[in-house]
C-alpha cells in the first residue's frame, strides 16, 4: 500500500533532463569582410597548363601575399569590415598596429621577386618547347620583356 509520504516522495521527483547541444553557444566576436581576391586572379594569370611543381608552389605563395597585401591595404585605408573587434567585460579593446607600412613594403618586394621568378620558369618551360604557347600578348607583355633581359635564357 501507497503511504501518503511515499505518495509526497514521487510526485517530487523530477524526470531527468535532456542535455540540449544548443544550450550555450559562444558569441560571435569577429565580424567578417570582404574576402580577398587579388590572389586568385594573380594565381589564374600565372599559372600555365604545363607547370612544374616548382612554380605550382611559387605561384601559390605569390597569391598568398597578395591577399596579405590586399587586406593590410584595405586595414590602411581604415575599412571597418577588416578590423577586428573584440570585447573585453563590456567594453571594446584597442587594437594597435606597429610597423604594418614596413610589412607592406616588404611583401610588395617578395611579390615582385616571386613574379619574376615565375614568369622566367615559364619563360624558360615556353622556350623549351619551342615558343610562347601560341599565346601572342606574352611575347609584348613589358614585364616579360624585363624578365627576359634580367634572367637569359640558359644554354645547354
């Protein structure tokens, strides 16, 4: 028989709860912008059909600095969809950039370098195989011109 504690006793008890996966969901901090796309042009003009593994990689590192140098020139400019923002106990911190118009410079001098480089592998890959791969604004490119003069084409 049911006693009217006992009765007490399971009408208190409460089935146990569910654990809910979207109980708690951190909070967005950083607001996105726009994304840069200056190296995936720079990779689609620089890349050849036949290019070796070498340049393959170049030419990804020569895309990566140029979406660098696109996001430190939208971060100059003062674009707010670049900056980051950060809350810290209610109150929004103060980011500050040192040395970033150095930085540029830098990368601007490694990209003009890695360009370079690439397009005198594809210079010398196009030479190998007996012309400029039909392509006939390569041979009046002027920056292909400069290439060609700093970096002759080797002999056998």
């Amino acid at each position: 028989m049911d006693t009217p504690a006992k009765k007490a006793a399971q009408s208190t008890k409460q089935p146990p709860r569910k654990r809910t996966e979207s109980a708690s969901k951190p909070v967005k901090l950083v607001r996105k912008g726009r994304k840069p796309a200056a190296g995936a042009q720079l990779s689609r003009e620089l890349s050849w059909s036949t290019a070796p593994f070498a340049a393959k990689t170049l030419i990804t590192q020569a895309a990566r600095i140029a979406d660098r140098l696109e996001v430190i020139a939208r971060l100059l400019s003062g674009d707010a969809a670049t900056w980051l923002a950060v809350k810290v106990d209610g109150q929004v911190a103060e980011v500050r950039l040192v040395g970033i118009v150095q930085e540029e410079r830098q990368q601007s001098e490694v990209l003009r370098k890695l360009i370079m480089d690439i397009q005198a592998m594809r210079a010398k890959d196009d030479g190998a195989k007996g012309g400029d791969s039909g392509d006939p604004k390569r041979a009046a490119d002027p920056l292909v011109q400069i290439v060609t003069a700093h970096y002759p084409k080797q002999r056998a």
